[in-house]
C-alpha cells in the first residue's frame, strides 16, 4: 500500500513538477506579470461590463456635448455627448474578440497545416509553403484590406481578413517545430511499434509546438487589435455607431484640436492593450524556454 501511494507521488511530483518550473520562471518576468493583471482588468471589465458601467455607450446627451473630462464623465464626451469612457470600456469588448477569435482561427488553421507539411514533407509540404510565400509577400494590412474587398466591410469579416494573414506565420512556425521532432528517436520508435500517423501527431507533435505557439499567440493578438482598430479607422471594420477603438478615432480626427480627447484616450486605449499583449508574450518565451536564464 505504501509502495503504491510512494509511486502515485512520484508520478504527480513529475507531472507537477514541468508548470511550477514554468511558474517559477514567470513569477521573476516582473513587467510581463504586470501585464498580465492589466490584461485581466481589462478583460474582466470588458465582460463584465453592463454590471457596473451606469451609462449606456451609444446614449446621446445633447446638453453634454464635445465637454473635457470631469467627475461625471472620466474621459469627456464625444459629439453627440457620449460618454467617452463607457465607450472605451465597452469598445474593449469589440477590440478583444477580434483579437481572440483571429488569432484562434488563424491559429488552429495554420499549425494544422505547419504540421501536416512538417510531418509529410514531399509535395504537400511545397504546396502549403508555396501559399505561405505568396501571402507573405502581402504586407498584413495590405492582405486583410484585400479579403475585406472581397467579403464586405463588417466586423465579422474583419476577423476573417485578419485570421487570413496569420495562418502562413502559424504555419511556418509549427512547421519548423515538427520538422527537428519527426527526427527524434521517440518518434521513430512509435512508428516501429505501428502508432497511426494522427496519434503520432496529437500526442508527441502537437504537444511539442505548443509552446511556441503560445507565445506567438499571445503577442499576435496585439498585432490582430492594431490591425481592425486600422480596418476600422479607414471604414472597413466596425461601423458607427460601434464603439470599437478604431472607429472611435476616426469619429474624433475631425475634431483634433477642438476636442483631443475624443483621439487621445482610444489611442491610449489600443497603445496600452498592444503593449500588454507583447510585455506578456515576451514574459512568456522567456518563462518557456529553458535555455534564457532568468536567475
């Protein structure tokens, strides 16, 4: 019995022991961990938004237009005398679901892809590295104006368009990953025993990207924030009367030098949360990857 309770600690001090190293190694990342509780303030404000926020972000008040900050309205209002705060708050919610959802499906498509060239190579690994070339030679804004001129102007085709121009970088990725791991002697041996090529994939090459992925992921969707707050600023993305950060700066160009806030604090807002995103990503690569000493 105490053979058997010695061994199943083992197992658990093993299995613990890969995540409280990374823990270990995070917890020195002071800048990225920083970030991260901005992050989740801002997420969580963002969700949670109705239940604490008292004004309505597209409630007009004619009596408080273009008006400076104040105990009533933090960050002033705009033109029809919204209250530029709530919008802000609000608009993180349109700014932070585009960045999710790009990401995560650009994502999923391209290390689906980046590993499926890695592990096959031969003509399927030219094919998709061929598509991968040609949609690098897009600059990412210059991509994703192009999907949007096929599929319409909209948030939800935002995302896509966005998604579009992160799969080849995915891909690259998982692809260099999976080409040094299909050498190992592990995997060989799982051929020799007869393992199917989809175990193979989902139990040692998978996991095995992950943590590059991770890390890409979560500096890409800063990345995927300043793209549709530029799709939106040039009328492509979020339509007024939406309070998406992009599309409040264009609202408030016209009236720079009158009204600066109505620019200033939606640009703080995309500056801050872009910069998060990067902090917390560096943090990350540096807690993940054992051969950065962070002592």
């Amino acid at each position: 019995m105490s053979a058997n309770t010695s061994s199943d600690t083992l197992v658990a001090e093993a299995t613990r022991k890969p995540f409280g190293e990374f823990l270990r190694r995070f917890a020195r990342q002071k800048a990225a961990i920083v970030a991260l509780v901005f992050l989740l303030l801002l997420i969580g404000s963002a969700i949670f938004a109705p239940l604490f926020m008292t004004l309505d972000p597209n409630s007009a008040d004619y009596n408080a237009i273009l008006q400076g900050s104040s105990a009533a309205h933090w960050a002033g209002t705009d033109e029809y005398g919204r209250d530029i705060f709530t919008r802000i708050i609000y608009g993180g919610r349109i700014s932070l679901a585009v960045g999710f959802l790009s990401v995560t499906l650009g994502g999923l498509i391209g290390v689906f892809l980046g590993i499926l060239a890695g592990y096959y190579g031969g003509f399927l690994d030219s094919l998709i590295m061929r598509i991968s070339d040609v949609l690098f030679a897009f600059p990412g804004i210059l991509l994703a104006i192009a999907v949007i001129a096929i599929l319409g102007p909209g948030i939800d085709n935002v995302i896509y368009a966005v998604a579009v121009f992160s799969v080849p970088v995915f891909a690259r990725l998982s692809r260099g990953t999976t080409l040094s791991m299909k050498k190992a002697v592990y995997i060989d041996a799982a051929r020799a025993i007869g393992v199917s090529d989809h175990m193979i994939v989902l139990r040692h090459l998978l996991p095995g990207t992950l943590p590059n992925v991770i890390v890409y992921f979560s500096m890409r969707i800063g990345t995927s924030i300043l793209t549709a707050a530029s799709l939106s600023f040039i009328g492509l993305g979020a339509q007024p009367p939406s309070s998406e950060w992009g599309a409040m700066l264009a609202a408030g160009r016209s009236y720079m030098g009158v009204a600066d806030h109505l620019t200033l604090y939606p640009g703080i807002a995309i500056f801050v949360t872009v910069l998060a995103f990067n902090v917390f990503g560096d943090g990350l690569r540096d807690a993940l990857d054992p051969k950065i000493d962070v002592n």
